[in-house]
C-alpha cells in the first residue's frame, strides 16, 4: 500500500515538473530544449550506470570510524552512526551521474572521513527516478552553464515542484563546504626534545670560563644532566 501511495505522489510530482518545465520553456522560446533530457550532458551510459546502481546489492553498513579518505567508497554506502548511545544510518552522498565507488574528502592524517559526504537520506530512495537526478542536475547548473539558463530561480509560488526539486539539490548533491578538522580529537603537533638539556653553570664552571677567557683560550663546554 506504501508503494503504490508512492507511485502515486511520485506521478503526481512528475507531472508537475513536466507541466512547469513546459511552461518555461514556451516563455523562454528554447524549441531546443529536450524536456526528457533536461541535462544536456547526460549519457545513455548514464542510464545504463543508474540503472545498475539501482539494480545492484546495496553494501553492507559500516562503521564511521571504519570509512577511510584512503579507500574509495560507492554512493548509497550505508554508513552506521552512534551519537549519546543512540544508532542511525548514513549513507555516502551521490554528486552527479555517477555511481562508481570514489575517494571521499577528509583527513589523511587520521584517515577520517569528512561528515560532509554523508547524508541522512537514502540516495537510492531520493534519486530513483534518472530523469529527476537528471533535472536535479540541470538546476544546480541553471547559474554557471548557459544551456541550463531557461531553469535558473524557479518561482517557490507559481513553480512549487521546481522550486522544491532545486532545494533538494542543493541540500543533497551540491558541494559543500570541507571543515578544517573532521569530528575527533585534533591532532597535536609536540616540538622535538631538547637533544641538550640545559642546567645552570656551577661557580667552578663559570670561574673556569672567566680563567680561559683571560688566557685568550675559549674551550666549549657540553652541558647535560
């Protein structure tokens, strides 16, 4: 019953994208614009990579303190969290048509991963549907790419679906800012030992220096404990 209240909202948002990208492409006059391919970039292996993605196993979890920036790690990852004594589930974020395990960011001092590649929505839920991710895409791209420009600020009021679709976007695949240090203890840089101890000069020592000194002799003394 879940399912098909899904399908059901999910064909309804559908359509209100298609009705508002229809819209906006008569205003603009982009004859051009290809509404089932709203990502101008967006490959048949594209599909094909969705597709398998979708299709395949979905790994098992792991532990956080486990990710490493050293290996690399697939989109949809499960990723288990324990905050206060309580468990929930992570996964590593997708970033654009592409599914293939890759390196994450984060410390490679301490081999943690950066929290900034997590996110607690499924990816394999969320980004479902190719043709969403791929007019997720092009919305992100609306500001920097001239053949997404026909989709740039969808009105929240008049274009509820876009203007909605593109907050998703912006939450779930656009880049976002790395922190300096990832969550743990930070790492402590200690200044080497002293290969010399120092102590005080005795009184022998400093009447044996003023000695030499007066005789025009200097003789280097190597003072350790």
């Amino acid at each position: 019953m879940r399912r098909q209240l899904r399908q059901i909202d999910g064909g309804a948002h559908t359509r209100a994208l298609r009705k508002a990208l229809e819209q906006r492409r008569r205003a603009a006059n982009a004859r051009e614009v290809d509404i089932d391919q709203p990502l101008a970039w967006w490959r048949p292996c594209d599909t094909v990579a969705h597709a398998r993605w979708l299709a395949g196993p979905v790994p098992e979890p792991v532990l956080y303190d486990a990710l490493t920036p050293t290996r690399q790690w697939p989109a949809g990852q499960p990723v288990g969290l324990i905050t206060q004594g309580h468990e929930h589930t992570a996964w590593i974020r997708a970033t654009g048509p592409h599914f293939a395990p890759r390196w994450l960011t984060g410390d490679m001092h301490r081999r943690l991963v950066s929290p900034t590649e997590l996110t607690f929505r499924d990816p394999r839920e969320i980004w479902r549907d190719p043709w969403h991710l791929q007019l997720a895409l092009a919305l992100l791209s609306a500001d920097n790419d001239r053949r997404c420009a026909w989709l740039r600020n969808p009105n929240p009021e008049t274009e509820p679906a876009l203007a909605d679709l593109l907050v998703l976007a912006q939450e779930e695949l656009a880049p976002r800012e790395v922190p300096l240090h990832p969550p743990g203890p930070a790492p402590t840089t200690q200044a080497p030992p002293d290969p010399f101890p120092r102590r005080a000069w005795t009184v022998a020592e400093r009447d044996r220096m003023r000695a030499q000194a007066h005789d025009g002799t200097i003789e280097v003394l190597a003072l350790r404990d």
